[in-house]
C-alpha cells in the first residue's frame, strides 16, 4: 500500500518570474525532489519537467512552509491526494502565488 502526501516545489528560473509547482507523491520528499531535478517525470500532465529540465540553469527547492498543512498528512488513496494537491494550488492561486501542476 502506498501512503501519499502533497508538496510544494518552488522554481526560481535564470528568465522570468518565479513560481511554485504542486504536486503529490508516494515517495520521500526529498527523493521526489532529486527526480524532478533529475528531469524523472512520471505522468504526462506533470508540468515542472518540461519548465524545469528544458531551461538548464533553473532552481527548484521545496518550499515546506508553503504545504506545511498538508506534508505531514498521508493519503490512503491517490484521488483523495490529488484532491488535496487541487485544493492547495487553488489556495495558493487565491493568495496571489504564480503555481502550476495542482493537476
């Protein structure tokens, strides 16, 4: 059985403005970290790839505060994850944060 959790990565890129991305794994968070830096994408609407890999130079770092209400928090179910990842980056949207992926 996999236990998921939402996280928050934000992207500090070489051109543009910054921005965060939302997202959720069943992995460590620190391991998903070190795949998205890798350019490790693992569904096709997983949005940070192709802003990230394809301008080398851009930053990405988690950004715990940002999800703290939910990183401790484990989801049986992958929908109820991806429920929560929605209702974080609308949050954020509403706070006035740039975020993409909340997919």
């Amino acid at each position: 059985m996999h236990l998921y959790r939402v996280y928050v990565v934000e992207v500090l890129p070489l051109r543009g403005h910054r921005y965060l991305y939302v997202g959720q794994t069943a992995l460590s968070l620190d391991a998903r970290l070190a795949q998205h830096a890798g350019g490790k994408r693992y569904c096709d609407q997983c949005t940070l790839r192709r802003y990230v890999v394809a301008r080398s130079g851009d930053r990405i770092r988690l950004r715990r505060d940002l999800g703290k209400r939910l990183e401790r928090q484990r989801f049986t179910e992958r929908r109820d994850a991806e429920r929560a990842e929605r209702g974080l980056a609308r949050e954020l949207r509403g706070r006035g944060y740039r975020v993409r992926g909340g997919h």
